[in-house]
C-alpha cells in the first residue's frame, strides 16, 4: 500500500532509486491507504482501505468517484450488478459471472457469496454441499406480494399452478325477428352449457346458448396446453 506525490526529486540515485520505486508501488496498489493521495490528477484511482471501497478521480480533478466496494474476505467485488440478482439475457448461454436458472445443484463451496444471498430457498440439493438454483425455464416470474395482498399468502421463491379466473360466454338470437333472448349461467371449474328454447318465431322455435369456462387448465377442459399472453423466449441466469 503507498501514496506518492509522483515528483522525483533531484537527488542522489539511491534515494532517486527509492522514490520511483515508491512512486511506482503506488501506482500498482491504486494509491492504496487510509486518507487519500495528497497530489491528485484527473482520471486516478484510489483505494481507500479504511472503508475498501475503490475510487476513481473525476475529469476535472475535483472529486472522487465511488466505483465500487471490495469485500476482502469473501474476495468479491459489490460494485456493479449484486450477487443474486436474475437478469434476462437475449443468447442462450451464460455469459461469465452468471448461471443459467435450470434449477440446478451447485457447489456451496464454489459460489458462496450466492449461497450467502439465496441460501436454500431454491432448493437443499445435497443437503450439505450443494444448493439448487432458482429454476426458471418456461416460467413467468411474477413479484413478490410481501404482505401487499394482491398475491396474497405467497413466500418469496413460491412457485404458483396456472388458472383461470371465473367467467361466462353468452350468445343470444332473434326471436321472430322482433326481439332478443339472452340466457346465462355462472359456473365454478369447469365447461358447463345452458341452453334454453322459447317462442316460436316466423322461424320456428328459437333458443340462445351459453357457455361457462372456468378453472384451471389442468382440469382438462382447455382446448389449449395453458393460458399465455404474446411473450418472448429469453435466457434468464443469476449472478453468482
């Protein structure tokens, strides 16, 4: 760890020696101490060891900028994206820093500063060496209701079935010619029909239909696999 003003004094070699060797120590450690460097120049880094936090000098040399906070013991940088968190990425494999959320057992050795952030929520895996990852394939995520009560009863990292909220299809016809019949009827989880017939028109006897879909798509009535909005197929990974 060093500071150095950068200005080699006129003196004799070994003590011209000494002063650039110091001059580059501190180059290399990023004026590494405890107060920061007495002489500062446009576009330097600073590290501050008394709250580890690495520094960057402004353009116009009169401020520091906060890069980021280095954590020595768990040997991680908490200056740019944290540990845990999920982003959606437009390619298929994991760029460097991130793994796929396939729900996978990990190392808790290996990634523990995830660990540390997810824990088991996820997943025990082995339960001892190993923990799961958030799985994420071919799924929606949706947020966290956190006692709000929208989504009420949830637990952060719950997983939801699909469903279909209760509701009802009319269909209505003329009558004679002159007037129109509606009929409906309200049912719960599952496909139910109504029809009813009445009058007899310049056609003949006329009816209006209805029809009930409610329930979950695994009770068997879609005629879809489930129930989706228009979405795009991305590559969700967390950063470890």
């Amino acid at each position: 760890m060093a500071n150095h003003d950068y200005n080699i004094a006129n003196q004799s070699a070994p003590s011209a020696r000494a002063d650039i060797n110091n001059a580059l120590a501190a180059i290399v450690s990023n004026n590494s101490g405890a107060s920061e460097p007495t002489t500062t120049f446009a576009n330097m880094w600073w590290y501050d060891t008394t709250n580890n936090k690495l520094k960057f000098r402004n353009e116009g040399d009169s401020a520091w900028i906060e890069v980021g906070t280095l954590d020595q013991s768990s040997l991680s940088f908490a200056g740019g994206t944290p540990t845990g968190a999920v982003i959606a990425f437009a390619m298929p494999s994991s760029p460097t820093g991130w793994l796929q959320c396939d729900g996978s057992a990990v190392s808790r050795t290996t990634y523990a500063a995830l660990f540390a952030a997810i824990g088991t929520t996820y997943g025990t895996g082995d339960g001892s060496t190993t923990f799961n990852l958030p799985d994420l394939r071919g799924e929606f995520v949706r947020g966290w209701d956190d006692n709000r009560g929208v989504d009420s009863g949830r637990t952060m990292g719950s997983t939801q079935s699909d469903d279909v909220l209760d509701h009802r299809h009319d269909s209505m016809s003329m009558v004679g010619g002159s007037s129109i019949a509606v009929s409906s009827k309200t049912a719960t989880y599952g496909l139910t029909s109504n029809t009813v017939s009445y009058g007899s028109g310049g056609g003949g006897p006329q009816s209006s239909a209805n029809t009930m879909w409610s329930g979950p798509v695994d009770t068997g009535i879609a005629s879809s696999t489930e129930s989706r909005p228009r979405n795009v197929a991305l590559n969700y990974c967390i950063k470890y």
